[in-house]
C-alpha cells in the first residue's frame, strides 16, 4: 500500500482524461457543477463523502478509488490495527473507509461507513445490475430502496438492486456503523488508463 495520501483530484483527472470528457460532460453525468469539478481537480476544494459518491457513481468506478491509494487490481488484506484511509466529511455527518481495494475478479468494492445521529444521505442510481450489500454493525439504520424504507438493527442486513436511487437515515441518537458490499456487474470498471498516475 502507498504512504502516499488519497488525491481525490487527481483520480478525477485521470478518469476525466481516461473517458475523454469534458467538465461540462462530467458535471451532466455526475451531478456535480463544473465550478466544483474544477475546484477539486485543482486541490482547492474537499470533497464530501456525498460528493465523491456523486463522482464515483457517474463515473460507474468503486467509491473506494477515491479514498485509497492502492491501486484496483493490488492484493491487500484488512489487518488488525492497521489504519484504514478514511474520507471525512467537514460537517462529520458520514464518513467512509476502504476496507480492501477493488477486486476486478471478483468485481466488489467493501467499505465500512458512519452515518452520525439525524443525518441522512442520498445515493444515485448506480450502473444497471450493480448489487449493494448493507449490514448494520452499530446503531440503526434507515434505508429507502424503491420508496421502501427499510428499518435495520444490528447485525441485520439488506441485500438489493442498486440500480435506482437509495436513502440512508439515522432517525437513532448515536452513530450508525454499517458495511456496503457493492458488487458490480460485468459492464467494464476501469478505463484503459484510468489507473496509470
């Protein structure tokens, strides 16, 4: 794994580079303004979690590319102890962490989230046939999935069709604690040079 830490911008850049797409493209595919676009690439703005999300899900990349340095296709293990790189919201409302790097085998992206007490977070339709894993390790959480919400508690989990537009909200009074397992279909991840920086 490299010391060095996540460039959330640089990643931005490459894959903007990789598609051949201009900021107006990847603001119209992501949500994001090109104002904001700009101002990441450059360093001069940190994303939120939800911005990133934004990001990754137009881009149809794993969410994890943004807050890891290793590269998709490195072995890597969870060891014990070991600090995770972590993206932090400014407001601390959610927070996320890698807890492997992208597998392009087995096509799973594994992150261990935080959602802090009456925060809620939305997240746009992924890419036709992605599945996404929740399983709560602490807390509760609410997940909207097709205008359902769905109440779960520690150690419940909900397996569903990412596809379409999904809410997380923690109505508790403590942090929420969940894993995503998110696994993508066999539509192709990486551009060809998405990962040479």
């Amino acid at each position: 794994m490299s010391d060095l830490p996540p460039d959330p911008g640089s990643t931005l850049k490459a894959l903007r580079a990789a598609r051949a797409w201009s900021l107006s493209q990847t603001a119209a595919q992501t949500g994001v303004s090109k104002a904001m676009l700009g101002q990441i690439e450059r360093g001069e703005s940190s994303p939120t979690v939800a911005t990133l999300w934004k990001i990754a899900t137009g881009f149809n990349v794993p969410f994890s590319l943004f807050i890891t340095s290793r590269l998709p296709d490195a072995p890597g293990k969870a060891t014990p102890g070991a600090p995770q790189p972590v993206w932090q919201q400014h407001s601390a409302a959610m927070r996320a962490a890698s807890m492997f790097p992208f597998d392009d085998e087995l096509r799973v992206d594994m992150l261990i989230v935080e959602l802090a007490a009456g925060q809620c977070s939305v997240s746009s339709a992924h890419e036709r046939g992605v599945i996404e894993h929740v399983i709560v390790i602490e807390g509760q959480l609410m997940l909207k999935v097709s205008d359902q919400w769905h109440t779960l508690e520690a150690e419940q989990g909900l397996r569903f069709q990412a596809d379409r537009p999904h809410t997380y909200r923690n109505d508790g009074s403590q942090t929420a604690r969940f894993y995503s397992l998110i696994h993508y279909g066999a539509q192709k991840i990486w551009p060809d040079d998405a990962t040479s920086r």
